[in-house]
C-alpha cells in the first residue's frame, strides 16, 4: 500500500534524512514527494545554521515569502509547516544558547545534556548513514573514523561554549552513549564529570575536545580510546 501525502508529509518533516524504506520508496515514486523532502531538509539546514548566530542571510525574508506568497496550495502546506517548525525550532536553540553563559565546560555538557540528551537517545533508533555524518564532521572541519562512523545511530550540530559542535548518539555493548564533540573547547584530558545518575568523560584531542556521557552504571572510559583514534580534526575556522 502506498504511503499518502500527508503520511509523506509528516515522516518527512520529523527527519528530513529518512532511511526508512517506505519513505525512499515514496520519494521515488512520485516527484512532488522528492521535491518536497529536498526542500525540508534545505529548511532544516538552515535551522542548523541558525543554531550559530546570526541567522543565515535571507532567512527572514524566505520564511515571508513562504508563508505569504505560496506558489500553490500543495507547494504551500509542506513548506508552510517547515516554516513554522523552522521559526520555533530555531527561536527555541538561538535563545536557549544565548540565555545560557556557562562558567566552565562542565557547566555546558550538564545544561546541554539535561536540555535533550536523554530525547536524542530515544530518538537514536537507526544507523546514520556514514555519508551524513562525515557531512557533519566536515563542515566542523573534522573527520570520523570508519570505526565510530559505523556505531552512530544519531547525530546533529549542537551549540558549544566557544561555536558549533556535534551531538552524537553511539551504540555499544553497553547500550547507547553520546558524544559531544567540542572543536574549539579543550578540557581536564581523563576527568570524570558526574550529574544527574549520568556521568561523562572528558577526552582532549589535538584540536578540540569530546565528552563521552551515558548513565552512570555504563563504562563511559571505554570508548575513549575509539575517540581518541577516530575523532581527527584541524584548528577550528574564525
């Protein structure tokens, strides 16, 4: 049975990256579907951008022009509810980063990870694909190894004390832990930081640093070795 629009529509919209197979299938079967999926997650690279202040150029502008002067009632509904998920979702990260000024790294990662690391856990069902999150790692000027590329279930930019980093949810043994990547941060190399029945390891790289949280009962430290090999990256860009 195939999937309907506005089935497409809301899948779509709550990840604009879909491996799922219902989802690819529609996308192929019908052009105004793979239109509409090209165009959110164009949407939802802006509300990434967004997390780093200012606003992309035009942004304000193009959500106008969206909301106001749609092209066509079915063009309008997709981009229309993108639209308003861009200006809460994007209002909710810019001031939820500006209104918090962290005394210090840890300050950050306990803030940070009580916020939503415990939803992006819940969320982490599916291997990511090894092209988006060397996406990722790239446009931070850094790069995964094919060794943690293949664990990660999620990934997204986050904000960080000093810019832009990368929110990482990993699988193990153990069960599902984050990385939290910091490129322009350095921390205490080997300190074990402890909030909320969580704990989170702290691990200096060459540039930058990363922050291996999971509960507390789970061996944070054994994957410092793994981010310390995978996790390579060159100075931060101004």
């Amino acid at each position: 049975m195939s999937m309907n629009f506005s089935e497409f529509k809301k899948l779509i919209i709550a990840d604009p990256w879909s491996q799922n197979p219902e989802v690819l299938l529609a996308r192929q079967s019908d052009p105004l579907f793979e239109q509409v999926a090209l165009e959110v997650q164009a949407m939802e690279r802006k509300i990434q951008a967004a997390v780093n202040v200012p606003a992309p150029d035009g942004l304000l502008d193009e959500i106008k022009a969206i909301v106001h002067h749609p092209s066509s009632l079915r063009r309008w509904v997709p981009w229309a509810l993108a639209a308003s998920i861009l200006i809460a979702v994007s209002a909710t990260a810019i001031g939820w980063k500006q209104s918090h000024q962290w005394d210090s790294v840890e300050d950050y990662l306990v803030d940070h990870y009580s916020h939503d690391g415990e939803m992006l856990i819940g969320k982490a069902t599916d291997r990511v694909p090894a092209e988006e999150v060397e996406r990722v790692m790239a446009s931070l000027n850094a790069a995964a190894g094919q060794s943690l590329t293949g664990m990660v279930k999620f990934i997204k930019y986050c904000p960080t004390p000093q810019g832009r980093g990368a929110h990482l949810v990993v699988s193990t043994a153990d069960g599902p832990m984050t990385i939290v990547f910091m490129p322009w941060n350095k921390v205490r190399d080997g300190e074990m930081l402890e909030f909320d029945h969580k704990h989170a390891y702290m691990v200096n790289l060459e540039h930058g640093s990363a922050a291996i949280i999971g509960r507390s009962e789970q061996p944070v430290s054994s994957l410092q070795a793994l981010v310390r090999s995978s996790i390579t990256s060159a100075p931060a860009e101004t």
